[in-house]
C-alpha cells in the first residue's frame, strides 16, 4: 500500500520541490512571529503572463489567426469592465513564442498593446539545441518582434526581453533532458538581452526548481545544467546587475473543503501551481491561496507579487479567459484586494512587475505604481 502512494508522489515531484515551500513558508511565519511582518495597506501586484501560443496543437496558420482575433476582439471588452486601485484595466503579458511568427499575430497584438492592454514578450520552444543555434534563433525572433514596437529597449536601441521556456525546461532542467540542450541557458538568455525569466512554477514537472515562491537570483556557476536551483533571494539593499531574475508564481499543496456539509466528501488536497485553465479557473479560494504566499522582495511585505500563468490562446482557454472564467477571476481580484484600506491591486505587465522588484530592492517605499517604468522603459508599442 505504501510503495504505490510513494510512487504516485514521486511522479508530482513532491520530493523536489516539497522542501523548499516547508522551507520558504517556515521562514515567512517566523518573520510574522518577529514582528516584521506587514502592517498597514498592502499591495498586490498581478501580472498574468501568457504562454501565448495561436498553433498549439494545430499548424493552420489561418485558425491561429482567428485565435489571435478573438483576443483583439474580446479582451477589450472584458478589460474594460474592470480597473485597478491606478484606473488602469487588466495587462496581459504575451510570452509570444519566436518560432510561430506571422505578422499577422503580431500586428493584432500590436493593436492590444497601443490600448493599454498588455506588452509583448519572448517565448521559444527548442530542442536538442547547441548555445550558438539557440543565439542565432533568439536574434532572429527578437528582430522580427521588435519590428513590431516590442521589447524594451536599453540605451544603445538593443532589445531587451523578459522570458518563458517552452515545455518548462529552463536551463536543460527536466530529468531526461528533452526540450532544451542547453546547460548555460541562463547566462545566454541575460547575454542575449533577457533581464528576468517568468517560467516557473513548473510542478509538477520534474524542470521545477527546489527554490519555491520567492523572487530570487540564480547565483554559482551559472553556466551549469539547473542552474536556478541555486539562489539568492531578492532584498532590500542589493540589486545585481550582471545576470537575471526569476520570478516564481505561487505553488503551494491546498486543502480544499466540501462547498458545504450536506456533500459529504472528504476534504481534498491539491496542487495549487497557478496555472489559470478553463478547467481550474482563476476562483476567490485560488486568489487567496497565491496571496498567502506573500512572494516578494525580502524587506518589504507589503509588495505581494502574484504571477500566475496560462495557455491563453487555444479556442477553449481563450473562451473562459474572454468569458466567465476571466470575469471571476477579475472579480476576485478587484472584490476583494481592492478596498483602498486593506488592499489596493495594480495590474502589472511582466515588465512593470520586474521594475517594481527592482525598486524595492533599492529601497524604494510607498506606492509601487511609482515604478512601473523604473529600470525599464515602455516598448515603443506602449509607449505612454
């Protein structure tokens, strides 16, 4: 009896990641127990980053641009309806990914981006790759983005780009090394423009990192396979310059409870990742559970960053995220973190969100909406 219920843990990875969430959640009561936790309002910061791939699992390039269509047609709608503590309506990352490029996709999303509805980022799907094939792609998909208005740019013009791997397998990380190839991923990711990667959480794949719900630097020899399972968490008081960020979204096991008493069920236990399905929409009990967490930057909690993330642009995503789906979950959002005394909610680009890390790491205090542009400014898109 116990050798299968260890074997079906094995296979969720639990035993990979499990250590770090008791670790990261040990250290976030002690800290309330020291008295340095946060008092007064406090601030979430939501971004919704987007796995956003018009040919998944389909190679009709005109059916990926009805998919892209109904996203210019209907995210403005739903948008509209909500707004956060800044007035600002919800901003959607697309993590585009290079190698499903037509400009067709791109100029929609170009249109969303000018109306303040999100920014443009890189995705990429790879595998059995080299450093130098890899270099070569990502030139070759942040040139024909760029041409768009996307990306960041520093100041000598060069793009630069937040990141999603595809498959999750960053770094070459999943056990049997597919999807990938490249041990010093990370490293070419930050030579090659990436200021920080929105990957994880991956669980239960077995390319989750062992560090669990932080914001944090990748540090040791960072050309190595895995790399991000070495880390240092981001503080107030130091701010690198020479690689990366990653910003984890929230993963937790939850004890989810019967609706009500007359069901008779038993209580169930889940595995909270945030990925946003139609099948495991964005609830008030799951926007809790990534608050709870309190992911952010270590000296200041009253910064809740909450990253989650989705394959937003397939029929059956892109209709509960455009539809019911999304308004729950904005409603959540904007119902209960938003009261102006307890909460106030700031709907962040990928972008947006790392600027903001950046600004408590060096001390910046008050209201993150200051800093949305502060190390990075807008793509020529979203230029405000």
């Amino acid at each position: 009896m116990l050798n299968p219920l260890l074997a079906r843990l094995r296979a969720k990875n639990l035993h990979q990641w499990l250590p770090g969430y008791a670790r990261t959640t040990t250290e976030r009561l002690a800290r309330r127990a020291r008295g340095h936790g946060a008092t007064g309002l406090r601030h979430v910061l939501f971004a919704f980053c987007d796995h956003y791939e018009p040919l998944w699992k389909n190679t009709d390039r005109e059916l990926g641009d009805a998919r892209v269509k109904m996203w210019e047609d209907d995210y403005p709608r739903l948008a509209s309806s909500f707004r956060d503590s800044d007035g600002l309506p919800p901003r959607h990352s697309f993590f585009f990914p290079g190698e499903e490029y037509d400009p067709r996709y791109l100029d929609r999303l170009t249109r969303l981006v000018r109306q303040g509805f999100g920014e443009v980022e890189l995705h990429l799907h790879h595998d059995n790759d080299t450093g130098p094939a890899l270099r070569e792609k990502i030139a070759d998909y942040l040139g024909k983005l760029a041409a768009h208005g996307h990306f960041t740019r520093d100041g000598t013009g060069r793009p630069r780009y937040a990141f999603i791997h595809g498959n999750w397998c960053l770094a070459n990380g999943r056990a049997d090394r597919r999807w990938c190839g490249v041990d010093e991923e990370i490293p070419l990711l930050f030579e090659t423009g990436c200021y920080a990667d929105f990957t994880f959480p991956a669980a239960p794949d077995s390319s989750q990192p062992r560090i669990v719900n932080q914001i944090y630097w990748p540090v040791g020899d960072l050309a190595r396979r895995r790399a991000y399972d070495g880390g240092e968490q981001a503080a107030v008081g130091k701010r690198y310059e020479d690689r990366m960020l990653l910003i984890e979204g929230p993963l937790a096991p939850v004890v989810e409870l019967p609706d009500s008493l007359a069901a008779l069920k038993p209580p169930r236990v889940r595995l909270e990742n945030a990925a946003v399905t139609a099948d495991d929409p964005g609830t008030l009990s799951r926007v809790r559970s990534w608050v709870r967490q309190e992911i952010g930057v270590a000296g200041r909690p009253e910064w809740v960053f909450v990253k989650v993330h989705t394959h937003g642009a397939s029929e059956k995503q892109g209709s509960s995220l455009l539809g019911d789906g999304g308004r729950q979950l904005h409603e959540a959002l904007t119902g209960h973190f938003n009261d102006g005394r307890n909460w106030a909610l700031h709907y962040v680009t990928a972008r947006e969100m790392f600027n903001i890390a950046c600004a408590a790491m060096d001390g910046r205090t008050g209201d993150p909406a200051s800093f949305r542009d502060y190390v990075l400014k807008p793509p020529p898109a979203a230029a405000r």
